[in-house]
C-alpha cells in the first residue's frame, strides 16, 4: 500500500480503508482545523496518518504546534465515552486537560529535539467515562520529522496495562490474605486479621467491615474510615446474595460506594458472616472488581471455617483428658516393655567394655561407653515413668527399714564430688550422726537426694552446691541449697507438676524430661514428708525436705543399693566442658557449625561430618550467634531445645540480620510429628531432621541443602533477567519476509535478530496467536499484530508487534481445567468417583501424576492413583521422597519443586511435575479454591457412605430379630416352652457353642429342634 502519491489515490487507498476511523478522518472538515484541508497536508503528515489508521495496534498521533489529535480504531477505547469523536482534530490539551501536567512536558521536549521518551506503567488520572478513573499506561512518544527537516509531530504507540497493575494488586491481597489466615484461632481473630490485611490495599477497599452472623450485629472488625450507615447486612444473611449499594440509587455502573457480600464456610449453604467493603470511587465496579471481592469473603469464609475447625479441636482435647487413666496404665506396660531392650543393649555393651580377653579397639571402646552412658540414662527415664505409673495406680509403697540417714545421704552426696569438682564448684557436704535411725524406704530416700544434687548441678553455673542434715525432734531435715540461675516467682507453684519446665531457665543443658522434681515430691509424700523450695532468681535455690523418723526397728542386713547413682552421674559429667577434640580444616570444603548441648551428641557429629566439611562446634545458640556473626559459615546445623538460646531463637536472629537471612539452617529435635516440622519450616528452617536420625540421611539432607542455597544466587539473577523483558516486541518484515529491523524485547522473546526470518507466515488483520521454536529449543506462545505499510520506494512493509503469551495461554487452560474439575466435584459423586476425578482434574489443572493420600495417617497406607489404590511401599522412591519433603516445605517459596503438595482436612494431594519448576501464585490461588471443593466432596460422599452402610446395618438387624422371633415361636408352640424361656435356651446355647444367637435361631427354624 502507498504511503505518498496523490491526494485522491492517498485518500482513496488509506483513509477508506482505515476502518471507522479512516472513514470520520475523510469525513471532518480539516479546513477548520490547524491542519487546513488534507490537499495541503505535507507528505510526512499523510505518511504518519497512514501507518496510523491501518495499525490495529492503538496509535495516535499529535500534530503542529497546537498538538492536534488524529487517531485510530484500536485508541478509541481508550478516549472512553466522553472524549470520543470530538478528540479527533482537536488541540491535546483541551482533550486531556486532567493530564496536561505529566504529558505536557514529554510532548515539549519531543518537539523541542530532545529526543524520544518511553513511559512504562504510567499512572494517569483520566476523566474519560464520567469520573476520574486510575488508569496506567505504557507508551513512547517518538518525533516525527516533516519536510524541513524538523519535528512535525510526535508519533505515540501506547498500550493500556490497568488490568495489569489492579489485578496483580488484587492478587497480592488475595496470596497474602489466605498465608495471614491459615492459623487463626478464633472466626473472631479471622475476621481481624482480614481486616488488617485489606488495609494495606486502600486503592481498592477504602473501608471493610465484617459482621459475624452468631454476634449482636456490630461489626467484630474494621477498617478505613467506615462511615455510620445502615448496610442491608441482615438481607444479605437472609439471602444469601451479594448488593452493591451506589452512591446514586438510580445507578448501575461506574463507581460503587460498597459492596455487601455474604461470607460462607466451606461445606455450608448459610452465611457465617457479612463482609462489607468500600469500593474504590476511582474505579468501575466491574465483574472483575466483584470477583476479587466474591475471592477475598471465599478466603475469610475458608480462614473461619479453619478456625472454627481448631475451636472444635480443642474441645476433642479437652475431653481426652478423661483417658488420663488409659494412658497412665500404658506408661506402665510400655516401661516394662522397654526394660528387656534395654537389658539386651546394656548388657552386652557392658560385657564387651569389661572383656579383658578381647579387647576391643581404642575407638569402638569409645563408641561402646557412648552406648552405655546413654543406656543408663534411658533406664532411668524408663524407670521414671514406670514410678509414676505405679504412684498413678496406687501400686508403689515404701519398702521400710530401719536406716542411718546420715550415713545414707553422706554417702550419695560425696558420689557427686568428681562431678561438682569437674564443672568448677565446690561441694559441701555437712551431715552430723542423727539420734535415731528413720523408718523409711531407703532406695527412694537415695533417689530423692540423687536427683535433687543433679539438679543443683545443672542450674549452678558458679559457687558451690550444700547438703546438710538436721534433726528436728520428730524426724530429719534435709536442705539441699545452690547458688545457681534461680527460679521465677511465678514458677515456683508449678514446680512440683508432672513435665513442668521453667520457661528460659539458664542451665548447662537443657535435655529432660520434666519429672525429675515431680518425682521427687511423690517419693517424699510416700515417706510421709514434705518438700519446699526458696528460690531468688540469680542468686540460688534452697530445697528443704522433711520426713518423720517413723517407729524404725532393730538395722536390717544391709542389702545391695538398688539405685545406682552411676546413671545420674554419667549425665552430669555430660553436662560439664571437656577439652574438644579438634576438627580437621581443609581448604577448599564446605565449612559447617554444629550446635549443640548434649557433648555426647556434639562429638558424635563431629565425627560423623568431619571426614566431608571443615566443622566448627558451638555449645548453644548464644555461642552460634557469636561465632557466625564473626565468621559466616556454609550451613547451620543446630539443635532446637538448648540452654541460654535455644534454635528457634538463633533461626530467628539469623533471619533477621540482613548480612545472614539467606544462610541455611537445619534443626535437629527430638520433637517428632508435622507439627514440629510444621514449626520449624514456618520459623524459616530450611530443613527440619527428628531424632534418631541415621547418618546417611543426614549427610544427604546437608549435601541438598548447601546445593539449594548456591542455586539460590543464580536464581536471583535469573529472575531479575526475567523482570527487564516484560515488554512487547517490535519488527519490521520486508517483502521477502526478512526481518528488518527488530526492538531488544522482540529479539528477547523470539531469539531473533536482523536478517533472520519473519516468525509470521502471512499478514491479517486480526490478532492471532502463534507458536514459536525459540533458537534455544523451547516453545513460546505469542499474540502478533501486524499491518502493511510503504517504504519510501513504494515497497511494501510488514510491521508487527508480538507479545509473550505462552503463560497467559496455560493460565487460561489451567482456570478451564480447574473450573471443569470444580463443577464435577460440586455434584454428588460416590467416594472412588470422587477420588477418580481428583485425580483425573488435578493432573489436567497443574500437569503431573497425582497422588492422593487416604486418611490422615503419614506416610498413608494407601494412596490413590490414576489406577486405582496402591500402597505406600508400592511407590518409586523418587516419589515418596519428594512428597515427604514437599509436606514439610514452604511451597510459597520460589524454590524449583518436584512437586506441588496440597493440604487437605481427611489426607493430601501430592502433583509430581514431569520435571522440576516453580509453581506460580496463580497455582496456588487454583489449589486453595479446588482443595475447598475437594474437601466439600471427600464429606458428601463419606456421609452418603456411611448412610448407605447404617440402612445394611438397619435391615442386618430387622431380619436377625425376625429369625429370633420365629425360633421363640417354634420352641412355644413345638415344645411348650413360655417366651422367656426359649428366648433364654437360644442365647445360653449361643453362648455354649461361641457362635451368633442369629445362627442358633436359624437351625432352629431349619429343624425345628430344642437347642
């Protein structure tokens, strides 16, 4: 097509093909205008006009001085309703004057010679449709040179990225209100939590208010500025359908002053509450802009339902504290179960260290003493919950004797000498001959005073510890007093109680099990006695203890000490520093910090890493700090529960500090279950391992999560390369489809460059999508727009625009394949179809194999896959290992993933991805909504389940009791028997023979014979 030539042919072969536009340019009255009549205009003006009216991508053109405004079809949205058609040939500022003050200048520079601007994501207050509306753009203003050689107008290629801008907004709200509602306590905490949120979205909700259904009708939460008026909040829970209210009654469009909309829990039909919002007055209430607010009362309806949901839960546990008993008589069978393991370990352990006939090695003595330490210290927990079973049962009572008290307790408290002299204290042991002898039990007299000095020993960090014994006329008293951490006032009435810890308590350890004083005080009451504690916290402890002498006869043979002290002092010279061996330093490897307390489990690990990193050994969290704060490591591996800082806290100090919020942490604990793990990633674990542990699983997870953490810098660039190629791509074609001349986000989005092929087989009109082999081999998507222009020999040009689809295209297949799979589960289906059609919709939705777990139990027994039920056992390693990481990772994290996992109330929904990627916020937002309706369907169909088999079970009965019924009448009628009589010959003979009375009824209808 000519760009020049004649007026008439110019007329004829550009403005009436133009479109819409073309036609109202050939049609205004120029003459009237600055321009004058389209027989003056130069060659350069009409060039500019006909590369405008035959683009379908939004162009306009600004000309003269006075900026006039000639446009084409695909800019007339943007002109909206009432600047649309007398923008055309009118000056620039009397159309936009609400902008004037941000293009303005850009124009006067353009024209001024200062060259060509580019505006991304401009935002421009545009009075286009009635009211000001907030609207964001992406355009150039490039010069358009005329006939002299000077700027004649500015050619202005724009795109409009409103929906763009809001709904990634939108989306933001919405991601960040579902992570703010996952573990609300209360629908009331829900309701405030989402009002928080929202506030930080004032460009869309200028106030919220959320009335819950079951409260007095005041809002339980707001925010903004929320004015005093009378919402239809009561016929919104009536019936359940949502009412904007604008500001004009009469009104059907444009702004809205709020919207009503009914909150509902997941698996209800009624309201539980009312969200009302304040819409924004600088955009229309569009079906958009109700869908964002319908999506943030689904995620409040979902975050109260979960609430309300952990409400109930907590009342199951409260009702499970009357199984108290139950579980009192399993401690006591299981600690009896316990001890024949733990002969068999201890013994021969024992034998193999006493073997002088075959003497072991240096290093596997070493080994076997770490076994018999940590042998004995497990028998006497064993031997602690044994007690407390037998107290609980009322089965343990003193065995009395008479016995020297002083004696006794002289001799326990100077076993603990070697102990205090090695962690630098002094022991003073003051405990003069008493004028009688005491009745009383003496091994849990040796108890009581053992754990009373192993505790004095733990929490005094400097002095001295002091044990003395008096007589108080009627009985003795012991005093056992330190001048260690001290106890908080408010503790000291709790310190008696079964598995109490004083919370921040200072100590050389912080392992227990919290029984060890609550023991204590029963062993006391047994004797008789009483115990109290005097407590100033940074000063010292003094525990008193006082028991009657009791009608002591005549000293019995003495008998072997049946507590051995051995146990109690082997932990607490564990608690003590020892010289630490010295790890190995070799230049060149990863360098680890091992935290931990326990000094068996310290060098444990230290000989177990040593051989594979440079190791550096840290006693408790404050101790880590230190060090890395001095020196940053590759990798933290800390243990959680430990003195002065314990692992959360050093995690927490470690995200918090700029210089090392990306250093990788992993926890070891003693705390197993998802919650514990659900803990340690929520804290910011990178890796959360439970002990016992085996060293090759340790060694893998250390080795995965140093890789993660390199791969995570080369990601931070990857993303940002990303970020800088968002824009459309431009190209010019020639006639033998050569590309021209291309823009760096065509060559970006395409990997093609000049002289290369045009990716577009032939010119349309329309925008159409294509796909493209990218040089490096994969696949994108793009919508092209192209037109046909002249070149200044008459030749024709092909100009176009691309844009990268490709995510675009899969997010409208995977909403299609999600709402598909969201209306199947809406209809009732039985329990396999259900599970069938999950499985079938989540892997169409996220594309992968899906698995879904069946029950609550992890790892499942059962899994259900695309055919059919297999066990746990039965699935590829690779699958079963990255599902067990992918429940215990963060999945909001931009990590590569095997896999998505998807929580459900009854199991899980694990998707494994062909190959790793990234989920997208999209993703996540689709699984929060299908898990909703994967949930509601699991429910329906179990109750029409378990409906199903009561009905079986109904009928089962009413036919058992008709066959009675005829077997009764039998006997009466047969053998002169009265009812009672035979009903009581068919149960005495089902009980003889052990089988059902049903079956004994049966052969006595068959045969007619007395039972």
């Amino acid at each position: 097509m000519r760009a020049g030539g004649h007026p008439e042919r110019w007329r004829a072969g550009v403005l009436e093909t133009g479109g819409e536009m073309g036609a109202l340019v050939s049609s205004f009255d120029w003459a009237a205008s600055p321009l004058g009549p389209v027989e003056t205009w130069p060659q350069s003006l009409r060039t500019a006009v006909g590369v405008c009216l035959t683009s379908r991508f939004p162009i306009l053109l600004w000309w003269g001085p006075e900026l006039v405004m000639i446009y084409n079809d695909a800019y007339r949205p943007i002109l909206g309703a009432s600047k649309h058609p007398r923008a055309l040939g009118a000056a620039g500022k009397d159309v936009w004057p609400e902008i004037w003050d941000v293009i303005g200048p850009m124009l006067d520079g353009v024209l001024a010679g200062r060259g060509a601007t580019w505006s991304d994501d401009q935002l421009l207050s545009l009075d286009r449709n009635g009211f000001t509306e907030e609207c964001y753009f992406t355009f150039s203003y490039s010069p358009i040179v005329d006939e002299s050689g000077s700027t004649g107008g500015v050619f202005c290629a724009v795109t409009e990225t409103t929906e763009k801008i809001v709904g990634e907004r939108r989306l933001r709200t919405l991601g960040a209100l579902a992570a703010d509602l996952v573990d609300a306590p209360s629908a009331e905490d829900a309701c405030r939590r989402t009002a928080h949120v929202l506030a930080a979205n004032a460009e869309d909700i200028r106030f919220a208010e959320v009335h819950l259904a079951d409260a007095t009708g005041r809002p339980v939460a707001r925010t903004g500025d929320c004015p005093q008026e009378a919402w239809p909040v009561a016929d919104v829970l009536r019936t359940g359908r949502s009412t904007a209210v604008f500001a004009d009654p009469d009104a059907t469009s444009g702004p809205a002053a709020a919207y009503v909309v009914p909150v509902v829990e997941p698996g209800r039909s009624a309201p539980s509450a009312v969200l009302v919002v304040g819409t924004s007055d600088r955009r229309p209430f569009d079906a958009g802009y109700r869908s964002f607010l319908d999506l943030v009362a689904g995620h409040l309806g979902t975050g109260i339902g979960g609430a309300r949901g952990l409400e109930a839960e907590r009342r199951r546990a409260r009702e499970l504290a009357e199984l108290d008993a139950a579980k009192t008589t399993f401690f006591s069978d299981i600690s009896h179960e316990l001890r024949t393991p733990l002969t068999l370990i201890a013994g021969p352990v024992q034998d193999a260290l006493t073997d002088r006939a075959h003497l072991l090695p240096d290093v596997h003595r070493e080994r076997l003493r770490l076994v018999a330490r940590n042998a004995g210290r497990l028998r006497r927990l064993v031997n602690g919950m044994l007690d407390f079973a037998r107290i609980e049962a009322g089965r343990l009572s003193p065995e009395r004797t008479a016995v020297d008290l002083a004696g006794a307790t002289r001799a326990i408290a100077l076993t603990f000498a070697e102990a205090m002299r090695h962690a630098g204290l002094e022991l003073h042991v003051d405990t003069p001959a008493l004028p009688r002898l005491a009745d009383i039990d003496p091994d849990m007299w040796d108890r009581i005073v053992l754990n009373l000095l192993s505790n004095a020993l733990k929490y005094t960090l400097r002095g001295d510890v002091r044990v003395e014994l008096r007589d108080t006329g009627d009985g003795a008293r012991l005093r056992v007093a330190d001048t260690g951490t001290g106890i908080p006032a408010d503790e000291l009435p709790r310190l008696f109680e079964r598995f109490h810890r004083v919370r921040g308590a200072r100590g050389r350890s912080h392992e227990g099990s919290g029984i060890g004083l609550a023991l204590v005080a029963e062993l006391v009451r047994l004797l008789d006695g009483t115990i109290t504690v005097e407590s100033t916290p940074g000063a010292g402890s003094v525990f008193t203890v006082h028991v009657p002498y009791g009608e002591a006869g005549p000293v019995s043979a003495p008998r072997a000490r049946s507590t051995d002290p051995a146990p109690y002092l082997d932990e607490a010279l564990s608690w003590t520093t020892d010289p630490r061996p010295t790890p190995t330093t070799t230049g060149g490897r990863d360098r680890l910090l091992v935290v931990e307390d326990n000094h068996d489990l310290r060098d444990y690990l230290l000989g177990l890493l040593d051989g594979h990193y440079d190791v550096e050994l840290a006693e408790d969290g404050a101790d880590a700090l230190d060090r890395v704060r001095r020196s940053r490591p590759d990798l933290v591996l800390a243990d959680v529960m430990m003195p002065r800082l314990d692992g959360f806290g050093l995690l927490d100090a470690i995200r918090t500090d700029p210089a090392l919020r990306d250093l990788p942490v992993v926890l070891l604990s003693a705390r197993a279950g998802e919650e514990a793990a659900a803990e340690g990633f929520a804290a910011g674990a990178d890796d959360y391992l439970v002990k016992p542990f085996s060293a090759a699983d340790l060694l893998t997870r250390l080795r995965a999560n140093l890789e993660r953490a390199r791969a995570r810098s080369r990601d931070a660039a990857w993303r940002a390369a990303v970020v800088r190629s968002l824009h459309d791509g431009v190209f010019v074609a020639d006639a033998t489809g050569t590309l021209v001349e291309v823009n760096d986000r065509f060559e970006r989005i395409t990997g093609l460059t000049r002289k290369d092929p045009s990716p577009v087989p032939e010119v349309t009109d329309d925008e159409r999508e294509l796909l493209i082999r990218h040089p490096d081999g994969h696949d994108v998507w793009v919508a092209v727009t192209t037109t046909v222009v002249a070149d200044h020999r008459d030749q024709p040009l092909v100009v176009g625009t691309v844009r990268d689809i490709t995510r675009e295209r899969d997010h409208r297949a995977r909403r299609a394949a999600a709402t598909r799979l969201a209306a199947a589960l809406n209809t009732p289906l039985p329990l396999a179809e259900v599970y069938a059609t999950s499985v079938h919709g989540f892997s169409e939705t996220f594309g992968g194999t899906v698995l879904i777990a069946h029950g609550r139990q992890w790892p499942p027994a059962t899994v259900i896959t695309e055919v059919g039920s297999t066990a746990w056992a039965g699935l590829p390693q690779r699958t079963r290992r990255d599902w067990a990481a992918g429940r215990r990772q963060r999945q909001d994290r931009p990590d590569v993933l095997p896999g998505l996992h998807i929580a459900v109330p009854a199991g899980g929904v694990w998707v494994q991805f062909p190959a790793p990627r990234r989920v997208s916020a999209d993703e996540h937002l689709l699984a929060a909504v299908l898990t909703d309706a994967l949930a509601a369907a699991l429910d329906r169909a179990r109750q029409d389940h378990q409906r199903a088999l009561t009905e079986d079970q109904l009928r089962a009965a009413v036919a058992s009791h008709r066959v009675v019924g005829q077997a009764v009448g039998i006997l009466m009628e047969r053998h002169g028997l009265t009812a009672s009589t035979a009903f009581d010959r068919l149960r005495t003979a089902s009980q003889h023979r052990n089988v059902k009375l049903r079956d004994v009824a049966e052969h006595v209808v068959h045969t007619g014979e007395n039972p």
